[in-house]
C-alpha cells in the first residue's frame, strides 16, 4: 500500500480550483442565470441558451486544463482534477441529451407540426428535469470534493481509481 505525501498548502489551493470552477458553474450559471433569465417572462427565453453555452464553456476548459495538470507536479492536485473531469464528463453528457431534446422539440415544432405543449412537456420533462436534478445531486457531489480538497484529503473511491492506494480499513467496517 502506497501513500501520497501530505499536502502543502500550495498544493490545497490548487486542488480546490477545479472544483471552484464546477461549482460555479452549477450554481451561478445554472440556478442564478437560470433563473433570472427566466424570470423576465416569455420574452427573454430566447436567452436560455446561453446557460448550456457558458456551461460548456466552463465544462470544456476543465475537461483541457485537467489534461494538462502533470501527475509529477503532485499526485493530489492530479487527483483533484481528475475528479472534477469525472463529473464534467457526466455534466457534459447531461447538457448534451438536453441541447439534443431542445433541438428535437424545436425541429418537431416548426417541420412536424408538433403542439408547442407538447414541445415544452417534451424539452421540461426529458430535457430540463434530468439537468436541474444532476445540477442538484452534482453541488453535493462537488461540495463535499471541494470539502476534502480543503482538508488536503481524497475520497477513498479516488484513492483506489486514480493512485491505486487501497485505504486502510477502518474500525467500523
């Protein structure tokens, strides 16, 4: 059983980035945008695209710069954001099954004669409804990786999928 050297401080901070900019994402794009943009009525709604956009944008650039965080420069940073391109994966895949809906619905609409009830019970149910729930379940998710970056520790699940440390039983188990 191998084990990764303590934490600096250095290094805690640079953990938490990625999970600072997930979370962010989650909540500031997707709940605050989300609903102001949504708020202003039927009017604007032709604005909501831009929360996919910015999510992608965000989800993108965590997916790179995740790729390019050397493993030499400190495993538990590596870690880190291994974990936050883990979920921007499934995140990522989310925003495409809604964006995909979106566009079927649409194109339902306009070629197909689809009812607009329709098209919204399609896009809500199948598309916004399986995003808001992962947006949700991912800001508990991330808080508490973000939780462990802090405290210059890794869940035990990343233990074993990304060092390959198997951790120590504990007396509870």
């Amino acid at each position: 059983m191998t084990h990764f050297a303590e934490p600096t401080e250095t290094e805690i901070a640079r953990a938490k980035l990625p999970h600072d900019i997930f979370l962010s994402n989650l909540i500031g794009n997707h709940i605050l945008v989300f609903t102001a943009i949504s708020t202003f009525g039927p009017t604007y709604m032709k604005y909501l695209f831009l929360v996919p956009l910015i999510s992608f944008l965000a989800l993108g650039y965590t997916y790179w710069r995740s790729s390019r965080v050397k493993r030499e420069e400190g495993e538990f940073v590596w870690a880190h954001w291994q974990i936050a391109r883990r979920w921007s994966r499934f995140f990522m895949m989310i925003l495409l099954l809604l964006v995909s809906v979106s566009t079927l619905g649409v194109l339902g609409h306009m070629h197909l004669g689809m009812m607009k009830e329709a098209v919204y019970a399609m896009i809500g149910g199948l598309g916004i409804l399986p995003t808001l729930v992962s947006v949700l379940v991912l800001i508990v998710i991330e808080s508490d990786s973000l939780h462990h970056a802090r405290m210059g520790t890794l869940p035990k699940w990343a233990l074993k999928r990304f060092l390959n440390i198997d951790s120590a039983p504990s007396q509870d188990d």
